[in-house]
C-alpha cells in the first residue's frame, strides 16, 4: 500500500513539475540562426504591434516622475520615496502583491548588506493605485545600519532603491522605469 501512495505521489509531482514547466520561454531562433525562406508568422506580427503598444506605455511613464530622497543620520538612513502624477490623464498602477518598492544597500566591496523586502511577508494579491493628475505616492523605509544585528562600518555605501509595478493602465511595464542609485555616507 505504501509503494502504491509513494509511486502516486512521485506521479503527480512529475505532472506538477511538467505544468510549471517552459511555458513562459520565448522558442524564437537566436539571430544568428538561418531563417531563409520562412515566412512571418502570426508571433512576428504581434511582436510588432507590442513594440506598438510600447510606445503607448512609455508615453504614459513620462506622465510619472520618480523622485527618491535619501536621509543618513547618526543612527539610521531614512529612504523617502515619491511617484508624482504629472499627467492630464487618470492612470492605474498594479502591483503584484502587496510590495510596492524594494531597497538594496551595498557596502564599498559590492556585498549586499540590507535589503527592505528580506524577512518581510507581503500579501499574494494584486493591489492596484488610481492616479489622477497631480496625485501624489509617497514611500518610506529606514535602515538602522546593521546586518545580521552588528552595526556596519562606516563608510560610503550605495543603495538601489525601485519602485516595483507592474502594470500601467493594464499595459506590462517592460523595464525599471522607476529606479536610481545613491550614494550615501554611513558616519
């Protein structure tokens, strides 16, 4: 009987596995592949009215302007954040859960040494801001200077800090519109 529940549950792990497979790859040839002689099919042609729909999107993103503020004081640095809506148009900004930015410190060799969302629990759901012209986002965080409970050396430290949405009006954002690199002195 337990050689029948273990061959059944290895079976259902298989076909779990397969589902969760390649789905999302893009089977495209590489260019430097020979294509002679075929013909554009349907995937080329939406390809093309995506680099369309870009634009669209890119349009939109002008309309936002994201502006960070970093505070280092004695004991800890505070990260201010702020989307503002600089557009005429309402917008719809989606997040795919409930984390809306991430914040990663790096000490002078490169070595990471906080990061906002380790340890933290957001909610699985997509959460969605309405923006109308001239509303305003507003994002705080701090850092006490620490890892892993030891205060870091002093120093020059830089922080990348993105805000992390992922839709605009139900159009993909593509790249990390809205992300800056700072720099930053730990006394």
């Amino acid at each position: 009987m337990k050689r029948i529940i273990f061959y059944l549950m290895v079976l259902l792990l298989s076909i779990a596995l397969i589902g969760c497979g390649t789905g999302g790859q893009d089977q495209e040839p590489d260019e430097g592949e020979n294509n002679a002689g075929e013909q554009p099919n349907d995937d080329e042609e939406n390809d093309e009215e995506s680099e369309e729909e870009l634009t669209g999107v890119d349009a939109l993103l002008d309309q936002l302007t994201f502006d960070v503020d970093v505070q280092p004081g004695e004991d800890s640095v505070k990260f201010n954040m702020k989307l503002t809506h600089e557009g005429n148009e309402d917008l719809t900004l989606s997040f795919s859960s409930g984390q809306k930015f991430e914040i990663v410190v790096t000490d002078p060799n490169g070595e990471e040494v906080y990061r906002f969302s380790e340890g933290m629990m957001f909610t699985q759901a997509i959460e969605t801001s309405e923006l109308s012209p001239g509303d305003e986002m507003d994002f705080q965080d701090s850092w006490d200077y620490t890892k892993d409970g030891v205060r870091v050396d002093s120093g020059e430290y830089e922080a990348t800090i993105e805000l992390i949405p992922y839709e605009l009006n139900g159009d993909e954002i593509q790249d990390h519109p809205f992300k800056e690199d700072v720099t930053f002195e730990v006394p």
